[in-house]
C-alpha cells in the first residue's frame, strides 16, 4: 500500500462528512457552529451552555487551518441568517506538519473572516491552540508563538476568547492531542467561562 494511503483514506473521510454537514446545514440551519479538527469533531458529552439551539459540528479529523478555511469557503451559500455563535479551534495538526505560526494564525484569522462576513450579528470565540504532547514535528517554540499571536489577534478583531490552561494536564488526554471526556470537560468549562457564563 502506497505511503500516502491512509492519509487518502482520512481524506475521503473528511470529505464525506463535509458532504453530510452541507446536507444538515440546508436541512435546518444552524444556531450555533464548532469549526476545527478532531478536537471538535470527537466532542463527547453535551456542548457549551451558550449552545442553546441547534448546533453544527464542523469538525473534522486530520483536518489543517488551510483546509478547514477552504471547507468553511464551501458553506458560503448556505443560510447564515440563523447563526447566533461560532467557536474556532484548530491548528494542531498544523504544529504537528511543523507548518510556520504565521502560516497558522493567518488561516485562523480567515475563518474569522468568513463567519464575520457571512453572520455580522454572530459573536465568535477564536480559541488558542490547546496544550499538547510532542510528536512528529511538533515545536513547543512554535505554539507558544502562534498562541502569542492569536492572543493578540483576538484583540485585534474583537472576537471572544478562552483560556485553556486546565486542558495542561496529560491525564486529560488519550494521546500526544485528543482528549478523554474529562477533556472535553475542562474544554466546556473553558468555553463556558470565555462566553461569560457562570460555572
């Protein structure tokens, strides 16, 4: 088997379910949006408080800044009239490919952009790149960069924010990235606090 093949395979997996969510988005459109990679798409036990209605799970497994804007592009004719919140949260596997921070945050900074443009009245949280474990080309240098950068740009654009700190603990994590349900725990919580609600 040719090398590139399971990452073809991810691929067509993720195209799939991007078929699938432009197929839910035109069946009933959505309140609320969760943009970003397997972090999101593996989301267990119920979502953020603030996610009061119908909620899309855009995530996708595998998924970098780039493809996630390129994907997010494709729902540009859908109804947005309805959207009431999105949260952005990518760029792990990006550190992973070793891609530079700049490259990263400027693929955060569209996905902004394009909720911005198409749902004016949405509000958008742009959360930091999670903490995580080493592997493959992974430099801690690099995200700490990037999240210096995102943290900045949230001022910039005056987009919500959260502070993951809690999700620093290794026990929380099933691997190098994803997360167990106490994971996803630590994350509403985050989230939650970033909106303003109470615990």
């Amino acid at each position: 088997m040719p090398d590139d093949a399971p990452r073809d395979a991810a691929l067509l997996r993720r195209d799939a379910r991007h078929v699938r969510a432009k197929a839910a988005w035109a069946s009933v459109p959505p309140r609320h949006l969760l943009i970003g990679d397997s972090l999101l798409r593996a989301w267990t036990g119920s979502y953020p408080r603030p996610f009061d209605g119908r909620t899309l799970n855009l995530g996708l497994s595998g998924a970098r800044v780039a493809e996630m804007v390129r994907r997010l592009e494709d729902h540009g004719g859908a109804d947005w009239s309805r959207l009431r919140s999105a949260v952005i949260l990518g760029g792990t596997n990006d550190l992973t490919d070793g891609s530079p921070p700049e490259r990263i945050v400027a693929g955060l900074r569209r996905l902004v952009e394009i909720v911005r443009a198409r749902a004016p009245h949405a509000v958008v949280m742009l959360c930091p790149i999670p903490p995580r474990g080493t592997h493959r080309r992974y430099s801690p240098q690099a995200h700490e960069i990037a999240n210096v950068r995102v943290r900045r740009m949230v001022d910039d654009l005056a987009v919500l924010t959260c502070d993951l700190s809690e999700m620093d603990d290794p026990t929380l994590r099933i691997d190098s990235v994803h997360l167990r349900p106490a994971g996803y725990d630590a994350l509403r919580r985050a989230i939650d606090k970033g909106f303003g609600v109470a615990p």
